[in-house]
C-alpha cells in the first residue's frame, strides 16, 4: 500500500500498483503547466465522503511506495486516467480497463511524455 502526501497534511493510501499510474498522470500534466482538480473517495475510516486538491506546478507532492518493486504500467489505464485529468472535473480513478490480448503492460521507464 502507498502513499500520496499532498501539501504535507494530506496522506491518502493508494496501492502501489494505482499511485504509480497516477504519479505517471500527474507528473506529465504538472510538466506542461496544467492545474487541475484530483478527487478520490475517503475511505469509511475517516468519514466514507471524497477528497479534493487542487494540483498544480508548486504544490508539493510525496509518492511512496512500499514495495521495493516498480509495478508494470497498462497504458490503457494511463489513457483513461489522463482523460479524466483533463476534463473539467480533473482527475479521478477509474477501474483499470482490460489489456487487449495483444497489448503488453510496460515499465514507467519506458513511457515517455
């Protein structure tokens, strides 16, 4: 299970596999100069409502990870977070699509922006 820290007061738990599509997301909006909204439900031990932040250039984020691993990536699910990153509702999770047969998962370091 990772962690997002925004701003150093808000801590959400994501696991691992899902912060690092959206460090993915995040960091290539925040490299082009573009703000946005992020909201995520809360989970039920803090109150079960949803959270939102606002992303942009300087505002300090902290991913970490505790899995000494770096997930694969699917780009599809890197498509369908950033379509959601730049509509006017900015980003949110959506569940990660399926893979097409075809497709293979890639590795964050392969991805460029």
């Amino acid at each position: 299970m990772g962690k997002l820290i925004y701003e150093g007061t808000v801590k959400v738990d994501f696991d691992d596999r899902t912060l690092a599509h959206l460090q993915l997301v995040i960091g290539t909006k925040l490299r082009r100069g573009e703000p946005f909204h992020f909201t995520w439900k809360d989970d039920a031990s803090i109150g079960d409502g949803r959270t939102t932040v606002w992303i942009h250039p300087r505002c300090s984020l902290v991913y970490k990870f505790y899995g000494s691993r770096t997930p694969r990536l699917n780009p599809a699910w890197i498509d369908a977070l950033a379509y959601t990153a730049n509509s006017p509702a900015g980003l949110y999770l959506v569940p990660e699509p399926a893979q097409p047969a075809h497709a293979e998962m890639v590795d964050e370091r392969d991805i460029v922006s």
